[in-house]
C-alpha cells in the first residue's frame, strides 16, 4: 500500500501542468476611467470568475468613495459632504472608508500637506470651472482667485473627525469638503490585489486608469514589462519590470483644459490653489498601489529636491520626474526595474 501512495504522488507530479492561456478584459464603468484585467489561466471559464470577483470588488469601492453620487443602499463619501440644516452630520460608515481616511491623514503627515483630502471646496471650484471650459472652450474661464482663497480656508484636515471605534466621520467645519481622487483609486486597487494574493492568485494585471499593480509574474517566471507613457508621443519614456510591484504615473497632460490658450491640468498645487507647475509627469515605483497613487500627486507639487529626499527615506520606494522640458530625474534604485 505505501508503495502504491507513493507511486501515485510521484506519478501526479510529474503530470504535466495545465497550459495557462493569456486573457484580458475591460471596464469603463468603475472610478470614471477605464479598467484593464490581464490573467493568465487554464481557460476563459476560471479567468471569468477571477475577473468577475475583481470587478465586484472594484464596484462596492467606487460607490463607497463616491464624491458626485450617493447610493440608496449605503452611506458613502457623498453622503460625508452633504449638509444638513447648514451643518455636517456624523456620518456611520463601511470600516473601509474609516481605514482609507486614516491612511490619508497618514499620507498628508508624510508628504508635508502636499496630500490633503480635505480640499475639496478648492478643487470642486476647479472641477466645475474646468467641466464647463470643456464644454465651452469659447467661453473657458479660471475660478476667482478671491474665491478660490476662500475655498483655502476650509481645508484643515484636522476638522475631519473619525471614531474608530464606531466607524463614524464628522466634517466639523460646514464649507469643508472632501476629495480623494489622488488616493482612493490606488488604494482600492491595493485592497482588491492583497485579497486576491492571500487567496493563491497569481499572473495577473490590474490597471486602472493607468494605476497598475501587478500580481506575480507571468506563468514562465518572467516579470511582466509595463511601459512609463510618454506625454509628447506613441513613444514610452521606460520600460518596466515588475514581479508584484505597483507603478502610478500622475501627469498635467491627463486631465486639463484650455483659457486663453494655455493649459490648467487637475493637479492643484495646496499653497497656491493653482495648477502645480515644473513637471510633466511623476511616476513611482512601489509595492502599495496606494501608497503610488498618494507619492505620485505629492511629488508632483513638492519641490524635486524635497520630494528626491522624501522618496529616497522610504524603502522599497522609487520614483521618475519628468520636467516640462522634458529633462528627467530618477531615484538611486529606479534603474533596477528597467529592462535591460
């Protein structure tokens, strides 16, 4: 008998392993972007039913970090903002909102307020200014600078309360507002790859909007190549090899639109209320799609030598700053992820 066991185990090892097949899909439906899953599996079957459960996932954090639309079957980040009676009301929510907006208060810690998510009255301004610019280009105009100083003022992160315990939020001031278009996507995305390693998935791609965090590697072992977009052309600026690891790319050339013939992109400077100026495009390198999603914005309005040495005290941590020129600056381990 135990030669028969044995005989058995050695013979279903050494069967050969199912062939794994490359597939991808796409939404448009989820944090107003498109959504790109590539997997490797043993048929369409097995990667229909890792892709459906990813896109499930991504469908219940889209409707909880919802700034424009509340939903009748839960309390979300609409609902946050709203007022009652000229006032905010405590809010009870999903523990995983409670989790993002402390990792947020982390992150503006960490990046000197360069990543504050209460400044939506300022970027509401810019959000309605720059909506009707788009639709309107003849009549494309810049928030008031008188406005847009008041709106600077109901910006202090620390009148966002949050009770742990009872997973309420409080927006204490009545004119505060909050954004978290700079983190939530990665860090949803984030949530979503952790679960998917900890149940055994692996060989798989999740970009997002162009926040892209991959799951292993490919089926042979190889890291997958992700290419850095190059705002001037088809062109990529690097070529990536990740095994795990995360790349975000924050760029003024995504998101913007036109007055008077110059440009004003959606990454809006903290002191300023303005555009941030000098960068085309950051690009970070990192395990944490949100912790990407957070440095890629910051480093975008801090100053390069501010942000080399913010980059260069986290681990694991690497990042690429391309000038409006086109000049670009590495961190000391970003070539170890280039394609040789």
């Amino acid at each position: 008998m135990a030669v028969c066991v044995l005989l058995c185990g050695l013979l279903c090892s050494c069967a050969p392993q199912a062939k794994k097949n490359k597939y991808t899909t796409h939404s448009l439906d989820y944090f107003d972007t498109v959504a790109i899953i590539t997997g490797y599996e043993s048929s369409q079957k097995e990667f229909d039913a890792v892709a459906g459960e990813i896109l499930s996932q991504l469908a219940e954090y889209h409707k909880l970090y919802s700034i424009y639309h509340r939903f009748d079957e839960m309390e979300n980040l609409c609902t946050i903002n709203e007022l009652t009676d000229g006032a905010h009301r405590t809010v009870t929510v999903d523990r995983r909102i409670i989790d993002m907006l402390l990792y947020a208060k982390e992150m503006y810690a960490k990046t000197d307020g360069m990543l504050n998510v209460a400044m939506g009255s300022v970027l509401s301004l810019w959000h309605n200014y720059r909506t009707l610019g788009k639709d309107n280009p003849d009549t494309a105009a810049l928030p008031p600078a008188d406005r847009l100083r008041d709106a600077a003022k109901h910006t202090d992160i620390t009148k966002m309360i949050i009770d742990e315990e009872n997973c309420t939020v409080t927006l204490t001031d009545p004119l505060m507002k909050l954004d978290v278009g700079a983190i939530a996507k990665g860090y949803a995305v984030e949530r979503i790859a952790l679960k998917l390693e900890e149940s055994g998935v692996t060989g798989y791609v999740l970009n997002i909007g162009g926040n892209v965090r991959t799951i292993g590697t490919k089926p042979d072992g190889s890291p997958w190549l992700i290419g850095v977009e190059n705002a001037d052309s088809s062109d990529y600026l690097a070529y990536l090899q990740l095994s795990g690891q995360s790349v975000v790319t924050s760029g003024s050339y995504q998101r913007y639109y036109t007055v008077e013939g110059k440009r004003y992109h959606h990454i809006i400077h903290p002191d300023t209320q303005m555009p941030s100026e000098g960068y085309l495009s950051v690009s970070v390198v990192c395990k944490d799609s949100g912790l990407g999603d957070a440095l890629s914005t910051a480093l975008f309005c801090l100053r390069q030598d501010k942000g080399l040495a913010l980059v260069e005290s986290m681990p694991g941590v690497e990042a690429m700053w391309v000038t409006e020129n086109g000049a670009k600056t590495v961190s000391s381990g970003w070539s170890k992820y280039i394609k040789k």
